[in-house]
C-alpha cells in the first residue's frame, strides 16, 4: 500500500509531501501563487 502524507511547513511556507517509499517532495507557496495554470487565474 502506498502511503502519502502531507503537511504545511510554516518555517519554509511551503507544504512537505513524504511517501512511504522515502520520497520528500517541498512544494514552495510563493512559488506555486506566481503560476498560471488557466487563464484569468
């Protein structure tokens, strides 16, 4: 079974997604709002 968790890092303001496997994934919050995705968004 793969597990995923995810929690917001207030010293980094960024949300840590770890997996059962051992990955570490740092999704950046500032980085993440400066991208557009669809437009007028």
């Amino acid at each position: 079974m793969n597990m995923i968790y995810a929690t917001y890092n207030i010293h980094h303001n960024s949300i840590d997604v770890y997996t059962h496997a051992g990955y570490f994934l740092r999704i950046d919050c500032n980085r993440a709002e400066e991208l557009k995705t669809t437009p007028c968004s």
